[in-house]
C-alpha cells in the first residue's frame, strides 16, 4: 500500500508540476509536455515493480503506435479553440483522435502492426 501511495504522489506532484509549468510560460510547457514523461515514468515503475520484461517492451512498442494518430489533435484543438472555445475543441480533438486511431490502426494493420 505504501508503494502505492508513492506511486501516486509522484506520479501526481510530476503532473501538477508540469501543468503549472505550462500555465506560466506556454513555450517551456510545449517542451515539457511533449517528452514521454509519463510514459517514462511508467516504464520505470514497472521495472521497479519487477514486470516481465517483455510486457515492458510491448508498453513502449504499443506507446509508440498509439501516440501517431493522436498528433492531428494537437492541430486541430488551436483551430476549433479559438472559433468555438474550450470544450468544444476538447470534443472536436476527441473525436478526431479517435477517427484518426482507427484509420491508422487499418494501414498499419496491413504492415502486420496490430492495434486492434
């Protein structure tokens, strides 16, 4: 339980850090949150936690793939945000991030990358 804890905190303090790093200086933010920090930080847990090395291969190959598709949200939140608003663009971006995995899963598919 205490691990857990830990976990959480850190995992936790990591995230506010960065989100105020970001509401300060949009920049620095950008930077900060386009490395792999979380999925860093759960590679390193699951070593830690003494996870088959192979299901720690698979985690950072599937991370790999999965995050592709999602890159187009990052153009089309700025571009709806600014006609219709936050939440609207956070829907929008959603909802292009899924399209978007799905088509991608399908041409990938065919090179023998499963995502599906």
């Amino acid at each position: 339980m205490v691990w857990l804890v830990v976990k959480w905190a850190v995992t936790a303090t990591l995230v506010v850090a960065l989100s105020e790093i970001a509401s300060r200086y949009s920049r620095i933010g950008g930077v900060l949150a386009a490395l792999p920090t979380v999925t860093v930080l759960t590679l390193v847990w699951m070593q830690l936690e003494g996870v088959d090395p192979a299901r720690i291969r698979d985690h950072a190959w599937y991370t790999f793939w999965y995050v592709v598709p999602t890159l187009p949200m990052f153009l089309v939140f700025p571009a709806v945000h600014v006609r219709l608003g936050f939440w609207p663009a956070l829907t929008v971006s959603a909802v292009v991030s899924v399209a978007s995995f799905f088509a991608f899963a399908r041409v990938v598919g065919r090179f023998g990358v499963n995502l599906l």
